[in-house]
C-alpha cells in the first residue's frame, strides 16, 4: 500500500516531508506502469481525495458537518460542461487545452461564489442545523438542474438538460503535428498527471492552511465555538471563510470529475454525492490531515475489490456497508488512526 | 483483437439489479441467462461456451461499464436500465468500442442519428443498438388508437417527473396533432420518479375532469399509481386510461384485484401477443428456468428484448468473429426471427423495427399469478418515414 509510507511514527500521523515526497513519486511513478481501467480508477481516486480533503477542512478541522457537498461538484461539473460544449476562442490545435482550461477556471469561480452565498446562510447556524441547511441548498440545486428550471427562467430551450444530462468530450489537442487526446478514455495517461498536479497543489495548500494561524483557529472553533468568540475570534467569519475555501476545492475537484466521466447529470448534486466525502472522512479518519486520502483509497479500491467477485458484488451494499460498520466500531480515528497504532504497536513490541 | 484470446465468449450486462427498478432488472437479466442458457446447452458457438457477467448499475455506471469491458474483456454488452444513463455514457461507450445493446430504453435520442435536423437529441452512437421499440413507436401506438377512439376527448398526462415522462407526454401531443386528433389538454402532472405519494397530482387529474389518462409510469410507480388512483375513484370517472411501458408481469401480480379490466396498457413484450413458434419455445425456456422464486414465470415486457440481444449476438458473432469492429457491421442491417416475429436493426440507426404491444387489461388472458393479463393485443410498428412525417415541426425525433 502506497499509504502505509504517510503513517508517520510520531502524533499527529500525517506524513513528513520525505515521506509525502516518497509518496507522490510513487503515485507520479505507478502511472506510468499501470493502464486502462486501473489508471481510471487511481484518477478517480485522487479526485475524490481531493474532494474529501476539501470536506474535512470543514469537518475535521472546524467541527461542521455539511451534507451537502456535492453541491459545489455539480455547480463547477455543469459548468465545465456547458464551457466545453461551446469552446472557447481558436487557438489551433491547441483549443482544447485553452477551453478545457477556462472551463476549469469557471467551474471553480462559479463553486467558489456559491459557496459564498451558501457559506454565508449555513455558518449562521452550527451542528444538525448547518447539515440541514447544507443538505437543503444542495438538493434544491439537485431539483433545480433535474426540471432544468434555469432553462425555464431563461427562457432557454435547455441548459442543464434535466434527468439526461450533459456529455463532455473534449477535441483531440494537436501539438507539434502530433494529436493526442486530453481525456482518454480507455488510459487517461495524459489526464492522470493533470489531477495528480491537481491533488498535489490542493494538498499543499490545504496542508499549508491547516498548519497556519488561521488553522489553528478552525480547531479553536471546533472544540468550543462559545470560548472561541469570547478570545475575539469572529467565529462565523472565520466559519465562513473555511467554507468559501472548501467550497473552492470540492469545486476543483468536479471540474475535474466529470470529463473523465464524460458526463454530467443531476446525480452529481444529490445528498448520495454528499454522502461520499463523509463516507471517506470517516473511513480514513477526520482528524489526521491525510485521513480522508487514505479513506478515498480505501472506499474507492474497496469497491473495486467487491465488485471482483460476483456473490460479494450481487450484495456490494451489504457488504460495504458491514465493513464499513467494522471500521467505525474498532478503529479509532479511521483507518489512518488504525494504521498508526499498529505502526506503534510493533515499534514497541 | 478485443477477447480474442478468450475461451468463452463474454457478454456483460448491466442492469438496474437494486433499488427502485429493481424487480425489472431482475426480469432482464433473467431473460438474458435464458438464452445465453440455451444456447450454450445447444453447443455454444463453435463449442465455445458464452458467460454472462452482470452487474449492477451501482452508484457509478460509467465506472461499471468500464470495468466490464477493461478488465472483464467482454466482448458484447447488454442492458442498462435507465435512459439518463444511457444518453450520459454515450461518450464512453463509444471511446470503449465494443457493440453495447439497449434492452430496455426508451429514450428515441439514442437511436437518432440526424444531428443535422435534431442537433444534441440525435444522440446515435456508432457501437449502441436496441431491441426493443423506443418511445416513438410505443407512444404513435397509443396516440393512434386514442385518436381513433377518442378523438375530440379531454385528456389528461401524468407521468413520472423525469425525461422519460416528460417526453411520453410531447410525443403523445405531437402524434395526435400528426394524426388529425383534436383533444382537449386539461391537466398535467409529474410526481417524482418513486414517489410514495402521488394523491395531490391524482386529485389535480381528477379535478380537471378528463375523459381518458395518458400516463408513462413504469415498475413501483405504476403500482402506486393504480393504488392510489383506484383509492381516490379515478378509474370510475375515466373512458380509458392509457400506460407506455405498464404492462409487465411484476406490476399486475403486485397490484392483483386492485387493477381495474378495460385499460389500455401498452409495453414491448408480452407473453400472449405473439403466436408463434419462436415466441411458445421461449415461454417454455422461460418458464422451465423461472417456475420457481420471486419472478413470475413469464417474461416481463423487457423478456423479448433481452432475449432477443444475445441472438442478435450469437448470430453476429458466428458471421463476423468477436473483432468489435466486424460485430458492428454484422449487426448492421441483420434481420432476426424471434419471438416477436421478424424484424431488422436499422443500418443507421441501429433501432430493431421490433413492434410495440397495445392491449387491453383482462383477466382473460392466462397468467401465472392472481392478476390481469393483456386481452385483443396489437402488435404496432412504424417507419421512419411514417414517424417523421407525424412529428414533423415538433422537433421530436424518431430514432428509428
């Protein structure tokens, strides 16, 4: 397991710097050697670490709940859709990039000023009152693009194309008069270094805000809100920001899920999408940095090993869910937090 | 090539095996095994046998597909269970290559192949084909008879809150308008796909007092539907209420006495509608492998279709090899006997010209469970030129 080299022998269990090094040189290394399905789903994998590591920042580090995620995926997902269905500007044979780049980049805006909005509402009220109204902001966006209702407001024929969705495929990219593809779909080589570009930014400055100051604050607000306010902390500005931040990254990370789904549909902004990064988090351990990375491989490569046997897949609920019950009633912490004590466990031995 | 080194012949499916569509997923993939069954029993194909690896739709489809033509290298691919994921996994399916047959989709736009005239609804993709009739035949067939019987009536739509109800509801308008009907729209209402409460849309129906109702519930929702319904007295107030895709096995044993005779209840197979011999030996087939468990002993309105794709296979393989490429062309323009009858997979579209059957809820026919069956059913099929023509201005198209 690539992961097992993130334990780090001492408390908090996050990975050191050689070890996070060694890690993603592993990961920059496997791509080259695995293909096909496998590279499929280690990209899917690292996106949805990216996602779950956006979902902690409000979860594991400031004590919000949010159950409704999966939001900021749709919003920033349609977007990329809709951008790359028009193209953006002739540049060649190297449009492709430049749409698929601006799309991104408005995917993220466009997550970014929901979460503004939403962000402001939600940090208003803490604990199951922000999960519902998190939940609720996400399954009206849900209603909204499966009756296409924007179309409707627009007066469009269709924007969001309600149940059916959208399809992204992207031109082939022609650079130096050879052509490629920049989402392949039976080895997405080119795309898997992309996200993994991806990831590691978004780790770096997660890792980055956690470890600072303003960090420091989030866990101040997630172990006693009321004593936080009373040493001049504004809790719900500081609330807000950390869900504008998370917003921002969960949004990252649909923009980068749907082209390698080559589709977009109203699934993507259901409360079952939201429940995926809780899943993880929880699975890999919400208060260890890498905790919801470790959970995304876990959930993700998990799934994958079910689905290798036909009895186990004919029942994959159950048999997920009863491993999942496993985890949370023995592992403190996670998986992470599980690996780390047998780490210290034969250290000590 | 792709499973060329393989010792059997392999086809994926993927159905919808959990959750609200589960019971018709069920029923598919039985009708697939049926005869995948016999025709291993027969000596497979060219001895070699041919495996069915099935799977859910799961939380993620396209992940699923994926995986059954990467790592499981099947050859074929049939089923999917939902049109949304169908239209979505277009792109997919198509980049993975291999000949992918719809069992039990609606949906005309996966079949269109005029973007010219239909722009982003002419979704026709180079390696998908279907079995079954789509949306477009199965609505002319109830609007014909609707206007035939009915013209100048009030009627009234409501249907599951989805694509596929939604575009039931514009077809059915746009074919009577094509067909000189001249009804009166009075409502229309969309509870949710699954809903477990639709009394406030039944009572807006029966409010605005229509003559006849033309729904598109399918699976649990038109179990509900006909509960509910019933319960609040509509089908005593109504002529006739119409059904695309209602009539199934599942539904009338689930809904026994509840379900009132005399309704026009149409769907793409049914076990009593077509007399011939291919139609008996696969009731047989069926029956000997389903006389126990919890699906009824005949094949649900996706039986023909399902069973009818691994023909389509057997047929294309034996004339082509498992190159996906030679598949594709085999299929191509291929006429096929079954239990429906004769039919062809259009060169173009690749829509079988598979008919749609129209018949009357009775418990008349002999079924084996404590409910209605299908009475006076019609086999209906249609042209694309016939089609187009009816639908012309609406910018609905026919996919066939």
């Amino acid at each position: 397991m690539v992961f097992s080299l993130l334990i780090d022998r001492s408390v908090p269990i996050d990975p050191d710097r050689r070890q996070w090094i060694l890690s993603v040189t592993v990961l920059a290394g496997i791509g080259l050697l695995i293909g096909g399905y496998q590279l499929t789903l280690l990209t899917e994998t690292l996106l949805m670490a990216i996602f779950a590591l956006a979902f902690n920042l409000l979860y594991g580090y400031t004590g919000l709940l949010s159950f409704g995620h999966a939001m900021f995926v749709a919003i920033a997902g349609y977007t990329v859709a809709l951008v790359s269905a028009t193209g953006v500007g002739a540049f060649g044979g190297f449009s492709p990039v430049v749409t698929f780049g601006v799309a991104v980049a408005l995917g993220v805006l466009l997550a970014t000023l929901l979460a503004i909005g939403v962000g402001y509402l939600a940090v208003q009220l803490q604990e199951i009152y922000f999960a519902m109204l998190t939940l609720s902001f996400s399954m009206a966006l849900y209603i909204i693009v499966q009756r296409d209702s924007l179309a409707d407001i627009l007066g469009m024929e269709s924007l969001t194309n309600g149940s059916d969705g959208l399809t992204i495929i992207f031109d082939s990219i022609v650079l130096f008069g050879r052509s490629f593809e920049l989402v392949n779909i039976r080895s997405p080589l080119v795309y898997y270094y992309l996200v993994l570009l991806a990831f590691v930014l978004s780790y770096l400055v997660l890792w980055r805000i956690v470890s600072s100051p303003f960090g420091t604050i989030c866990l101040a607000i997630r172990e006693n809100p009321e004593r936080a306010q009373a040493v001049g902390i504004d809790v719900r500005r500081h609330s807000w920001a950390t869900f504008v931040i998370s917003g921002a990254v969960s949004g990252l990370a649909g923009a980068l899920l749907v082209p390698l789904h080559t589709n977009v549909g109203p699934s993507l902004a259901n409360w079952t999408f939201s429940a995926h990064p809780v899943i993880m988090t929880v699975i890999g351990g919400p208060y260890s940095f890498v905790g919801p990375v470790v959970g995304a491989f876990v959930y993700n490569y998990l799934r994958w090993f079910i689905s290798q046997f036909q009895l186990l897949e004919a029942h994959w609920q159950l048999t997920f869910g009863l491993l999942l019950l496993f985890v949370v009633l023995f592992f403190e912490n996670g998986v992470s937090g599980g690996l780390w004590r047998l780490r210290s466990a034969i250290r000590d031995r | 090539m792709m499973g060329g080194g393989n010792e059997s012949i392999r086809i994926g499916g993927v159905f919808l095996l959990s959750g609200v569509a589960q019971a018709l997923g069920n029923a598919s993939e039985a009708a697939v095994k049926t005869a995948i069954e016999v025709h291993n029993e027969n000596g497979g194909i060219d001895g070699k046998d041919v495996e069915f690896i099935v799977r859910d739709h799961g939380e993620n489809p396209t992940s699923t597909i994926k995986s059954l033509v990467q790592e499981e290298n099947v050859d074929a691919m049939v089923g999917l269970t939902s049109s949304g994921v169908t239209l979505k996994n277009a792109p997919t399916i198509e980049s993975l290559g291999v000949p992918f047959t719809l069992t039990d989709i609606g949906t005309p736009y996966i079949t269109e192949f005029d973007a010219e005239t239909y722009g982003n609804k002419a979704a026709g993709t180079r390696n998908i084909f279907r079995t079954n009739a789509n949306t477009a035949t199965t609505v002319y067939a109830i609007a014909k008879y609707a206007v035939e019987n009915y013209d100048g009536a009030r009627i009234a739509n409501i249907g599951p809150g989805y694509d596929y109800g939604e575009q039931c509801w514009e077809y059915f308008k746009a074919y009577a308008a094509g067909l000189g009907g001249d009804f009166e729209y009075v409502a229309s209402e969309f509870p949710d796909l699954g809903a477990n409460d639709m009394t406030p849309n039944i009572t807006a129906i029966v409010e605005a007092d229509p003559e006849i109702v033309f729904t598109s519930f399918w699976g649990g929702d038109t179990v509900t539907f006909v509960t509910q319904a019933s319960e609040q007295g509509l089908f005593e107030k109504v002529t006739d209420v119409f059904d695309t895709i209602g009539a199934d096995p599942n539904v009338f044993s689930a809904l026994g006495a509840t379900m009132p005779e005399g309704l026009h209840f149409s769907c793409w197979y049914w076990h009593s509608a077509f007399d011939n011999d291919a139609n008996g030996t696969f009731l047989d087939q069926y029956r000997e492998r389903h006389s126990e468990g919890s699906l009824p002993s005949i094949p649900s309105f996706t039986g023909g279709s399902s069973y009818a794709a691994i023909g389509l296979y057997i047929a294309a393989i034996e004339e082509a090899g498992t190159d996906p490429d030679a598949m594709i062309d085999a299929l191509e323009g291929m006429s096929y006997s079954g239990p429906r009858g004769e039919w062809t997979i259009d060169p173009d579209s690749h829509q079988a010209s598979a008919p749609t059957v129209l018949g009357e809820t009775s418990r008349a026919d002999s079924v084996p469970y404590d409910g209605v069956g299908l009475a006076n059913t019609e086999a209906v099929t249609l042209s694309r030129t016939r089609a187009t023509e009816l639908l012309a201005g609406s910018g609905l198209p026919s996919g066939l």
